[in-house]
C-alpha cells in the first residue's frame, strides 16, 4: 500500500498533447478500458472553469486525469470540496430548473465530480496551478480516488462515440461533460457540447427511483440565447441524407435481413465519424462506404440493463476526412427483430421510424423500398406501391416516392387488403383476417366473467340453500364456445365504414388546407391502442374499428363515449398527411405546432360534418384535461408551456406531453382560428389561408414555432394588433412560451331606451394580470347573439361603452369561447 502510494502521489506535468493516433479501433480499445494515470493526481485549491453559463470552482480537493488517449487527456476524477454556477438565460428553463431543484439558479456545491472532454480542460488546470504552492497528496486523498479507478471506464462507456468523433475530426474544444455529486441533488449531469443544436444541458442522473434521465434544463448557449428566432433552424448535422435505398427480407421466423444504401452529402469539411439512428434490436454487420469496408461501432446489446438506455443509434468511421458538398454510399447491412406477435399472422412493428439506418426524421429524401416476405403474408408501405411478383415461397414488393418523406415505414401481417380507387384519393385497407391475441382473451375473460355471474345469480336465487365455493373457470378461450363473439370484434366488415369516414376528411382536408399530397393512401390496422399517420400510410389501431357498443361488451373502461371519439382519432391521423409528413417540425420544442394542427383539424371536420356541438365538445374536454390536476395543486397547464415538448413528461407527470400538447394546442390553434375569423360574416378564409400559406411555405421542409408565428402575423388583423406594435409576441409569449389560463369577471350596466341604450361596465382579471387579452363582448337578445367588439383586458381590468339600437336581454362575455379562459 505504501508503495502505491509513493506511485500515485508523484507529481509531474505531461508535454503537451499530441496528434491523436488514426486508428478508431486502438482509441476505443482505450477509452473503453481508461484509467486513472497515476502520474497526474495534483492537490489543488482556488480553480474556476468556464463552460459558456456553466461556473465550476474546485475550492480543495484531489483531482486525477485520465490516462492519455494518442496523447490526450480526455477525462478527470475530483474529490474534494466545490462548486457548480449555472444561471439559465431565459425564464423558461429558469422555471423548469426551479420545478426539479427548488431553485431557479443551479448553485450546489459537490463533493465528487467526473469529467470527460475534448476541450482544454486538462491545460487549464494545470495553468492555473502553476506558481502556486503545491500542497501533497495525502494517503486519505487517494484512498478517495481509488474506487474511481476501478469503474472509471464503466461509468463514461456511453461517451465512448462522443469523444471518438471529436478525437477523430478536424475540430476540438468543443465537448465537455461533467456528472456531478452534489450535496443536495445527488448526483446529476452538466454539458456543454457544440455539437448539439442546444449545447447547454443540465440532466438529473438516473437511479433506482428513477429509472429514467430527467432534463432539469436545455438552452443555447448565451450568444444565441438572446435572440432565439435567429437560431430556430440551427442544425448541427454534418451530413445530408438525399436517398434511401433498402432491402429487406422478413424471415418466416420474423427476423428482419436488410441491406440499406443511403446516399449522402457532406455539410462540412473534415469530419470522419458519422451516427445512424436505428433500433438496438438490430445488429449492423457490415458497413462499405462507396464500395469500400468502413469500420463501423454499435453498442453492446444488453437486455434489461440500465446501462443501455437510450443507445438507438451505430457509428461509422469514414476511411478520411469528408469535404463539404461531397457525396458518398453507405451501405449497411443489419439483421434482428422488429416485429412482435400479436395473434396469428398478426405483428406489432415495435420501430416504426427506427428500423433502418437514418440520419434523423426531420432530414427529407427519396425512398425506394424493396421487401421480401413469406407467401401468405401481405406487406404495405409507405411510398407508391410499384412492384408486385413472387417466386417459389416468398412475396416480393417494391414502394418507391414522389419526392422526398421525412420517414419511411411498413405493415407486415395476414391481410385482407380491399382497393377504392374511385374517390378523389385512392384508397386501400388491409384488415387482419384474425382476431388479436389480446382480444380474444378479452373476449373469453368476458364470456368467464358472465358465466360467473349467472352461476352467482343462480345460487342467491336458490335461497341460499347452494353452500359451498363455487369452482373457478378458466378464461382461457382453449376450448369455449364462443366463435360468435370472436365473430363480433372481427374488422373484416367494417371497412366500408372506415373508408367511408377517412375519404369524407380527406376531401374536407384537401379542400380546406390544399391537395392531398401523395398518390394514393394505404390504411392499415395496427394491433395496438394507438394510431399514427406516416407518409401515405395510417397505422389505425383496431379500437378506432370499434362502435361503442363493442367497447361496452368487452367490459373496457377506456371507452369512447360517442362513436364521434373513433371517428375524431382517425380525422387526426389523416390530418398529419399535411401536419407532420407534408410538412415537418424542426426541433422537439417544435412538435407542438402538427400534433395541435392536426388535432384542430380532426375538430374541423367534425364541426363540418356533426356540427358545433360536436366541435364544442372537442374543446369543452380539451379545457378540462389542461386543467386537471396533476399532483401538488398544480394542473397540466402550471407543468410547463407548449414549447418544451417531450420535456413536459417528468415522472411526476408521465403523461405531460400528452395532456398539454395535444389539448393546448388544440385551444390555441382555435384562439388563432377566432382571432383571424370575420366578426360581422364568421368567415374563416383569413384562417385558412394562413394555414395554407404556411403549408406551401414549408413543403418538404421542417418549420419552426417562429415560422408559424411569422406566418400567423402576415395574416394578422387590426383586431390582433393588442400591443399596438404590429406582431403577435403578446400571443405567443403567453399561449406558446408561457403558462396561465386566466379567468375573468364581468359587470355591466344598460342605460335608456328605445334606440338610444348604452352598454358600459368593465371585465375585470381574476387572476393573471400581466396577460393581455382581447376577450370578445356580446349582446343576446333572445337566442340572438350581437357581437360587440372586443375588450382587450389587461393590468386591473378595462372599462368599455358601446351605443345599441335597442335593449337586450344581457351582456354576455366569449359565449363561444374564443378565449382559453377559466369559468362558463
């Protein structure tokens, strides 16, 4: 022990580092089994690093460097005493870091910390040591140290491709991470990396109670903090995907064998390490790179670890540095499960956008998609169904698009596939000929659980005279007569219906919002209970087939309670064709913008087809689910604005995305559709021709929330114009960026008669007075409404006066709630 110590405390300072070495496999050997280097642990004391708005200070403590990798010191373990400063630039995520820590400014101090980096941390160090006394090492110090050194490589493995792209490119300075132990919060994450469109992140480390990583706060650094919509389109991908061409052999064992070639162009020079997407399940094999073996890297798979979460991706190591504008092959092949059994020839793709390698969903080009199946089985894809033929005892299908989709995707099952090609938009339904595992079970628990109740029922009506304990049944459907119940939760003949309803919103949508944007589109049934709309394909869950009465007899608590419900869900999935897959969101913050058109849009049609009872409905419930609460006397609006996206789901609200986004937005599109909409005429053409526009716009393209916002005020009324200043920020600060749902009160008098009567009072803020809001004022006389003008409501409240021509019955505030208000 005395002997290592002598080791561990020698103090020497390294030359500065040199070229890394070329080779991937060596620098991975190496980082995946790095340890302490035994020749630089210092004692230091008084050192503070800058990371843009993140502050460490070291007050005193140990530090110990990593052994250096070709040269570089890429890592550090300190124990001691410090300190992290991060100030978020901006309210919101000021607000999101006050939610998880109690503090709108991370200041915790920390007695252990973990770093790995690209950057210069290492010289830094050592700079600011320099000139000082040098204090000793003491043995207590190292002893510290020393469970670090046996799961130091352990601990950073994830890092691993991170640190070999930089280790690798033309560019350094640019990667810093540090996982942290702080004396309140446990431990947690700080990162700046340059190479993420938000290169600041604060994330709470997983645990047992926690299983899942929690982003306290993400932002740009502050140069680009102070004028976010100057960097709303900011990408830091390196590459352009122009085209994906994919084989893919699905085994009768549902293994899927794929080869794909993806043609892409370099956005920037010296570059060499480039990340697919694609599912864990699936195990890349060989990688070529314009014809030529590429070394390749991905993950190890292993099941129900902790350690693997969140991995969905493989690296390839180009053979040299890429130059901008160059194109270049990938071809990848790949091999493993995507596909789970549902019942009989009935499958579940568990990856619908990761089962081939891409370079993000919101990167657009051209597919061509090949696929080889077993003979029985029938496949349907996104794209233009081209190719047709079969030999010996596999079915083949090529699907090709009309210029470039944001995804690709496929359904894979025994169908029975039924054409209509006379309406405007060619339509196709594949139906399962079988009954889901799940459903038939369901259906005979149900028929065990009304056997049971007959036998009940017979027992209490013997008088009591049956003693004893009545056998259990069963619910297994292994030998139960009950064919004429599986017979009613068969889809087989309800695609009349169906298709009847989604070539109604089609048309509706086409004439609404512009053309249909693909050839032809391909409704497929999907055996679980969700749905989701790709390019040209609707994955609709066997649910939305269900009347009510179906639901009743399956005894589910989910329910809709109006065949309306069903009939809402599929509108929005047709709805994405324009919303999601015409038109793409930018980043996750931007999501919002088509899950809410597309929601919006599903209530549209209903309004047109059901009427504005219906459509109130969608509304009323859209209200009531934001209002919610959620735990702790918050509601679902107080857990975070529309702009943070994913982030709003948290382990103390799972469903906060959900219940946000999707009702939310919905209510704001609607404030927008009312804002825009003709007073005297309740013409909505402004409305639509704002969506329109912002539709041709951003064709082919991924839009922003500010894109959205720009649009909106190239449309904007006198009416809108509340701050007087010619933008809708007052809008979008409060619905889009902020949280809030104000309530107002009304008093009013009605003075003379005849047709001389004057209308004066006031609309006073409950809550929420920094709102400013235009809430719209009607008289009703009898079961008329007269609009009055708008009282734009703010601070205390405001006052108005409006001349009649005759006295009505009352004054009456938003009656079809234009406004996201609390109250009738």
């Amino acid at each position: 022990m005395h002997a290592l110590l002598i080791i561990l405390a020698a103090f020497s300072l390294a030359s500065v580092p040199g070229p890394v070495q070329d080779d991937a496999d060596e620098i991975l050997a190496q980082l995946s089994k790095v340890r302490l280097d035994k020749n630089q642990i210092h004692h230091i004391r008084d050192i503070t690093i800058r990371r843009d708005v993140i502050s460490i200070s070291f007050n005193r403590g140990t530090i110990a460097f990593l052994e250096p990798i070709g040269g570089r010191v890429t890592g550090a373990v300190f124990v001691g005493s410090g300190e992290i400063l991060v100030i978020p630039p901006d309210p919101i995520e000021k607000r999101q870091l006050n939610g998880f820590t109690g503090s709108p400014i991370l200041n915790e101090r920390f007695t252990a910390a973990m770093f790995r980096f690209t950057d210069d941390m290492y010289a830094e160090i050592l700079e600011q040591s320099r000139g000082r006394a040098q204090e000793e090492v003491r043995a207590q110090d190292l002893e510290s140290l020393l469970p670090w050194e046996q799961n130091i490589g352990d601990r950073s493995r994830l890092l691993n491709y991170r640190l070999l792209t930089d280790l690798l490119g033309s560019s350094a300075d640019r990667f810093f991470f540090a996982e942290i132990q702080g004396e309140k919060l446990g431990w947690f994450d700080a990162i700046y990396d340059q190479m993420m469109a938000e290169e600041v992140a604060i994330v709470g480390a997983r645990s047992p109670s926690l299983p899942t990583s929690q982003v306290w706060a993400s932002f740009n650094r502050r140069s680009e903090a102070r004028d976010p919509e100057a960097v709303d389109h900011e990408d830091p991908s390196i590459v352009d995907a122009l085209r994906y061409e994919i084989d893919t052999t699905i085994r009768p064992d549902t293994v899927l064998e794929a080869r794909a070639d993806i043609t892409v162009r370099a956005r920037t020079d010296g570059e060499r390490v480039l990340t697919f997407d694609l599912t864990r399940t699936l195990r890349v094999t060989e990688v070529l790179v314009n014809g030529l073996p590429a070394k390749f890297y991905q993950h190890a798979l292993v099941p129900d670890s902790d350690a693997y979460q969140g991995f969905d991706s493989f690296v390839v190591v180009l053979p040299g540095p890429m130059r901008k504008d160059e194109e270049f092959r990938i071809r990848s092949r790949y091999t493993g499960r995507v596909l789970e059994p549902r019942g009989e020839g009935i499958y579940f793709i568990s990856e619908r956008s990761l089962w081939y390698p891409n370079v993000g969903m919101h990167d657009p080009a051209t597919f061509d998609l090949t696929f080889h199946y077993p003979v029985g089985h029938s496949l349907i894809a996104t794209g233009d169904d081209v190719e047709r033929w079969e030999d010996a005892a596999m079915g083949h299908s090529r699907w090709t698009t009309r210029g470039e989709f944001f995804v690709a995707g496929f359904n894979y099952g025994d169908f029975t596939i039924e054409q209509r090609d006379t309406g405007s938009v060619p339509l196709s339904i594949s139906l399962h000929n079988e009954i889901e595992t799940a459903l038939r079970n369901r259906v005979a628990q149900r028929a065990f659980e009304l056997e049971e109740s007959i036998r009940a029922a017979s027992t209490l009506s013997a008088g009591g005279r049956r003693r004893g304990v009545l056998m259990p049944v069963s619910p297994s459907s292994e030998g139960r007569s009950v064919p004429r119940e599986y017979e009613a939760f068969s889809t087989l003949g309800m695609s009349e219906r169906v298709l009847d309803e989604i070539g109604s919103s089609l048309d509706f949508f086409a004439e609404a919002f512009g053309p249909y944007p693909y050839g032809r589109l391909v409704v497929s049934q999907f055996p679980v209970p969700f749905s989701q709309g790709w390019p040209s394909l609707l994955y609709i869950s066997t649910f939305s087939f269900m009347t009510p009465e179906q639901w009743d007899r399956l005894g589910l608590t989910q329910a809709p309670s109006d065949v309306l419900d069903t009939e809402f869900v599929r509108a929005h999935e047709v709805a994405h064709q324009w919303f999601g897959n015409m038109v793409s969101w930018h980043s996750y913050r931007d999501q919002w913008i088509m899950e809410a058109l597309a929601n919006y849009a599903g209530a549209m049609y209903l309004e047109e087809k059901h009427g504005a009872d219906a459509f109130r409905n969608i509304l009323d419930q859209a209200t009531e689910r934001l209002l919610t609460a959620t735990g702790e006397g918050r509601t679902h609006d107080d857990n975070g604005p529309l702009w943070l996206g994913y982030r709003l789901s948290t382990t103390k609200v799972p469903n906060g995305y959900v219940e946000t986004v999707y009702h939310k937005g919905t209510l704001v599109v609607h404030m927008l559709r009312m804002l825009m909409r003709d007073p005297e005429t309740s013409s909505d053409e402004r409305f639509l021709a704002m969506v329109r526009h912002f539709l041709e716009e951003f064709q082919g393209r991924a839009a922003s929330t500010f894109d959205l916002k720009n649009i909106a005020e190239s449309h904007m009324t006198d009416r809108m114009d509340v701050s007087g200043e010619g933008t809708l920020d007052w809008f979008f600060d409060q619905w889009v960026f902020g949280t809030g749902v104000p309530e107002y009160e009304l008093t009013y008098s009605l003075d003379g008669g005849g047709s001389r009567v004057t209308a004066s009072g006031r609309v006073q803020p409950a809550n929420l007075p920094d709102f400013i809001v235009p809430v719209p004022l009607y008289a009703r006389t009898g079961a008329a409404l007269t609009y009055l003008g708008d009282v734009v409501v703010e601070g205390e409240g405001a006052e108005f006066f409006f001349a009649l021509d005759s006295r009505p019955d009352e004054l009456v505030l938003d009656p079809y709630h234009a406004v996201l208000r609390r109250g009738d």
